[in-house]
C-alpha cells in the first residue's frame, strides 16, 4: 500500500511517525474517514470543513489547501489501483514532534492519507440482513462533536461488546438518564412509516451521512426531527438503521433483546442512495 506523509507519497512500510508525536504521546490528533465512488470522494467538501474546523480547535496548523489534499486523495487512488472502485479514505492531523508537553504552538504537525478498499460485499449483507447493537453507559464526552483521535471511550465499547457478544456490530451510547446519544462509530435513526427521529447535537458527533439523511428524506416527503430520546422509547418504533460516511445506511435488527422490523428502510435507503452516486 502506498501511503501520503509530510509531503511524500511512501510505501506503509516506510512511513514513520516519531514516537514524540503529540498524537501518540497525547491523542493530540483530528481524523476524517470519507468514501469515493470510482474515485470520487463522497462530500469531500463537507469532510474538509469539519476537518479544517476541528484542526482549529486543537491548534494543529494545515499548511495545505483543500484542493491539494484532493488532488493527493486521487494520486493516492490511482497509485492502490482503487480509483475505478469504492474505497475508503482516512486524513489524520496530529500537533506533531514534540518533547516538551508544555509547547503553546505546533511547529511540526504530522499529516497523513492513507486509502484502502472496502469490502462492499460485508456492508450489503449486513444491509439485507441487518445488525445487532448493544447500548452501554457511556459517551464521548470530551469534544463530542469533533473527530479527535482520543477515540478510547469508542474502541474500548466495541472491544468489551466483541469479547462478549461476537454478533454485536455496533455499541450505542448511552447518557446518566438513558437517552440514546450516538454509535461509537455512527449516528441513529428510528422510523415508523413516515416519520423519523435522531438524537439532537451536542452530546454526539453529528456526521456527514447523518445530514444527508436528514436533507435528502426531508425533501422526499419524510418527516425527520432531531430530539431527545429516550431508551424506552425503543419499543415504539418500527424500525432503526445507523450511518456513518462507509456504510451509508444499514438496518438495526436488534438493540439489547429488543427486535426490531426492516420494514421500511430499503425505499429509504434507496432514496438516499440516488443522491449520492
């Protein structure tokens, strides 16, 4: 696999980060994870704004445009034979080298791309078949709506989840008062006829996908709120998928021992779908 770092285009093997990587020493780092279509990045714009709005946040400078990153996404494609496939893409932006943890500004930030194939297959069987979540008590509660790579709270909820329950795709948050908060990997929605709800912004991280979804099925004649919810409420709906920029859209067929209907959710999907490709 080749690889982009600081400026070269390497194979994996050869790229090397510092160990005194603020990003390694102290998760000092922003990521964005986005997929192309016969190498065309999905809402590349949208990715970028949030990436250059969170590189702000943590005081990580980006010394490249948008337009040059893109053109090094589609290099990058070509170079890993994957610019006629979907694939997925990952940018990460750290503070960089540093040996003094008290240092005001980032002198050298580490930036990387790296893209990979996806395997489309997995993600359409578990769109036909639909998967199983399990809720924990638990959130991001640092900076929820940036993508930083102090990704602990979801990697260990996945990792408690699997070493328990192998069927288990995807965990989903919980607050003090059980009101359904976010995936440690996606958004969620539930659904009754025309009717959907997600959980509101500001304890999640409100994804690209996720405002797709809103935009494109509100247009469509779908009612979509954005509001609390509570994890009693489950029962109540018919059904619930989840979404993130590399799945798209996949149908939840059961959160705890609660099952729920896919009833539904392909017209939805495929109405999405048309506005993507």
């Amino acid at each position: 696999m080749m690889i982009w770092l600081n400026g070269k285009f390497v194979k994996q093997e050869k790229g090397l980060v510092s160990v005194f990587d603020r990003g390694f020493l102290y998760g000092e780092g922003v990521f964005e994870t986005m997929r192309s279509y016969n190498g065309i990045p999905f809402a590349y714009k949208e990715h970028m704004i949030r990436f250059e709005k969170s590189c702000k946040i943590l005081y990580i400078p980006i010394n490249y445009t948008k337009n040059k990153i893109l053109s090094i996404i589609k290099k990058l494609l070509v170079l890993n034979d994957l610019h006629l496939k979907d694939a997925y893409i990952r940018i990460t932006a750290t503070r960089g080298f540093s040996t003094f943890f008290r240092e005001e500004e980032s002198k050298n930030p580490t930036l990387l791309i790296f893209v990979k194939a996806i395997n489309t297959q997995d993600i359409e069987s578990k769109r036909l078949m639909g998967v199983n979540l399990e809720t924990i008590n638990f959130c991001r509660d640092f900076l929820p709506h940036i993508k930083h790579t102090s990704y602990l709270q979801s990697s260990y909820a996945i990792t408690r989840a699997l070493r328990s329950k192998k069927d288990i795709h995807e965990v989903i948050f919980l607050d003090s008062e059980k009101h359904i908060l976010e995936g440690a990997t996606s958004n969620i929605f539930f659904y009754r006829d025309n009717e959907l709800i997600t959980p509101s912004p500001g304890k999640i991280l409100p994804g690209i996908m996720r405002k797709y979804v809103i935009d494109i099925l509100s247009k469509s004649g779908f009612v979509v709120r954005e509001r609390s919810i509570h994890y009693d409420e489950i029962k109540q709906w018919q059904g619930a998928f989840i979404t993130n920029s590399i799945i798209e859209m996949i149908p939840v067929s059961k959160i705890d021992r609660i099952s729920l209907s896919m009833a539904g959710f392909k017209q939805m999907y495929e109405i999405v779908k048309s506005h993507i490709l």
